[in-house]
C-alpha cells in the first residue's frame, strides 16, 4: 500500500484525477472535502483497483507549499478512519513525506472491498477530477463490484433465504432514518430492494437473497440461520463455574434486540453501595461501572467469529469478576502482542461494525477498550486482563477490591 517517494512525486504531478486530491491545508471547509475524497477513492467508481491519494500542502497546480506538517494535523487526518462519518471505516495510510523538497501530508487510499462506502450517509463517488453524490446507476456498479469481491462473511447472502426473512417496518422506521439524513432520503427515490441492496442486507436488487448482515440487523428469527448469534449469560454465587447458578438467560434476537437485552440484564445486577467514610455525604457506588460494560460486550458482538463456529458470545458474572467470552482470536493488523493498544484495529465484520455505529451502539472506532480501561479506574477497578488466543479472545473485569 505505501507509494515510494517518485510514486508519490510523479502521481502529484499529474494534476487532480479520479485518484488524486490536493489541498493546501485543513482550513474552512477543506477537512469535509477530504473526507468526501476518501469516500470517492474508497469506492472506486472507475474500477482500477488502484490507491487514491490526497495530498495536504500541495496547491491546485501539484505544487508544495510551505506549511507546518504538524503531530495534531497527522493525527486528525488519522481520525478521519475511525471517527464514524465514513462507513465502512477506510483502509488508509496517513504519512508526513518529503516530496519535491517539501513536507507534505499524504492520505493513500485503498478501494473498498465493501462498496458502497458512504459519508454521512451519502455515497461519493469520483469521475476525473470531480466528486459528486452516486446516481442509481453508479449504486448498482458499486453494488455489482461488490459482489465480485471475496467477500467479508458479515455481507455474504446466505442460500434459502429471501427478504421475507427480513423486517421491512424495521428496515424503513428504524435503520434507515439513522443511516441516513432525511434530505438524502427525500432525494433518492430508490426502490425498498435497492436501499436494501446499498446498505448490504441483502445480496443485490436482482439477487435478493439475505446477507448474514441483514439477518443480524433486521431478521425475522436470525438464529433459524445464523445458529450462534445469541448470548449465553450466566450469574454464579462464587467464583468457580462449579458454583451454583443463580441466573441464566439464552439473549437472542436481532443485534439490537440483543443489546438491549443484555443492557437490562446487566443492569440488573449491578448493586450499589453507599459509603459514608471520608466525606461529609454520601457516596453511591455500582458494583461495576454499566459504561465499561457495554463498551467490551458490544465490542464481542461486533467483533466476533461468526463464521465456522456454533459458539455464542458468553458473558459469565461471578461474585469477584466478570468475564467476556467471545469466538474468533486476534484479526488482520491486530495481534496477540499489539491487542488493546491505542490505534491498532482492524475489523472481522467491518459491515456490522458499520450497522452498529449507524444504530448508535458504537460512538467512535477504536476506543472501546480504552473507554472501559477509563471508566474501570475511575471507579476504582484494576484494569481489564485480555486473554487472546487463535480462536478466541477473553475481557476480565475484576470488581473492587474493597
């Protein structure tokens, strides 16, 4: 993916194209033009399978200018990957680079191998130099490009199944309104099989078979196909899964059904305490931080093997810690040695990473552990242990130890 620098020198000087994009700095309105640039690069309207690049420092003519190529502007060029407003999250590298001996900010872009990708809720694509918003027709090329792909599981259509396994209510009350502005929906007078086919719920407009992504958001009865989408909860009086049970619940359903299942549950049994020493008043504290809880059970749902296993995410609650359970090891640029670290993610399911950020159950990319790192401490917690093995990664939350 990275360009060598007589890559980058030469692609710079062929003026702006369907793969090219000069700003000179990150002022005004440049930051929202080089988000809908990297929409454009990612879904490759032209099919040339080759990186975009935008180049920050370099004026209209392909020629450097003399700016400051700072930490802070690297870092919010970085954030335009995981701050949620490009779905699915881009692969992108951001890089200060010296070019025709000057510091320049260079974006490389990769195509998307999950078109269409959208920015806040619109699909950009790229003809030449200029950017705009996709026609119907440029929907279904990104659709069909999408299908020539190998394809991540989330987004694959599963045999046997049609739109009458999906909720169409659902589809057109809840999802659709939050993946999109209303203007957008106003404008676009796509068919129900085509908004279902752009947002990958189903397979295309002429192939209407469900996809796993479909099935988990919006199916009828998801574990009529998709057998291991469920969560298994357990509350043990102890601290050995020996130890009597106390509570038990199978959590099935939809993806938000769910979690919002499980939020209950959960909620249930965290117990407050009142402390009363050290302070003129009161002093109420959860057993467990509900905040720090969602962050890692979501991330197990988003992050998850579904794909040839029968296991289900398990969430088992013993008397001195909680632990998370979730198939599927490390994946793509996460290892066992760089899991949790700050910046390094990478995506199993990058469709439902998108659809859970759509329905509002993912703030920011890549932040979860760090969240719930943050709000363990703050109430007194130690952190969290990771346990990442190949075939499955395991969150221990350990409660107070006073």
């Amino acid at each position: 993916m990275r360009l060598n620098d007589a890559e980058l020198e030469e692609i710079m000087s062929q003026g702006e194209s369907f793969r090219v994009e000069y700003k000179e700095s990150l002022d005004g309105s440049a930051s929202a033009g080089i988000q809908e640039a990297v929409c454009a690069f990612a879904n490759d309207l032209s099919g040339s399978g080759l990186p975009g690049v935008v180049f920050v420092g370099v004026k209209d003519n392909g020629e450097p200018i003399p700016i400051s190529i700072n930490d802070q502007m690297l870092i919010q060029l970085s954030n335009i990957k995981t701050d949620g407003n490009i779905l699915p999250p881009p692969s992108m590298l951001v890089e200060k680079r010296t070019l025709k001996d000057a510091d320049v900010a260079v974006m490389t872009v990769l195509p998307s191998d999950s078109p269409p990708v959208r920015y806040k809720g619109a699909i950009h694509v790229r003809s030449g130099p200029r950017r705009g918003l996709a026609t119907e027709q440029d929907e279904r090329i990104l659709n069909e490009k999408r299908r020539a792909h190998t394809l991540p599981f989330d987004i694959q259509p599963l045999p046997g199944t049609t739109v009458s396994d999906l909720s169409i209510p659902r589809f057109e009350e809840e999802y659709l309104p939050q993946a999109f502005s209303p203007e957008i929906l106003e404008a676009n007078e796509r068919s129900i099989p085509q908004r279902l086919a752009t947002t990958k719920m189903i397979a295309s407009a002429d192939d209407q078979r469900a996809t796993v992504l479909g099935l988990l958001v919006l199916g009828k009865r998801p574990r009529d196909v998709i057998p291991n989408s469920y969560i298994q909860f357990l509350r043990i009086d102890g601290g050995e899964l020996s130890d009597p049970i106390v509570d038990s619940e199978t959590i099935d359903g939809t993806i938000p059904e769910i979690v919002r299942r499980l939020d209950d549950k959960m909620k249930a049994h965290i117990s407050t305490s009142v402390d009363l020493t050290g302070a003129d008043k009161e002093r109420r504290e959860p057993t467990y931080p509900l905040a720090a809880l969602q962050q890692l059970t979501r991330n197990a749902v988003m992050h998850r093997a579904y794909e040839a296993t029968n296991a289900p995410v398990r969430v088992t609650w013993f008397n001195d810690r909680i632990e998370i359970h979730n198939p599927g090891g490390a994946f793509g640029t996460v290892t066992k040695t760089n899991f949790g670290h700050p910046g390094v993610t990478d995506y199993r399911n990058p469709n439902l990473a998108e659809a859970m950020k759509v329905m509002g159950y993912v703030q920011r990319f890549g932040v979860g552990i760090a969240t719930a790192k943050k709000e363990l401490a703050k109430h007194g917690h130690p952190e969290p242990e990771f346990v990442v093995e190949d075939a499955f990664v395991q969150a221990i939350i350990w409660g107070r130890s006073s």
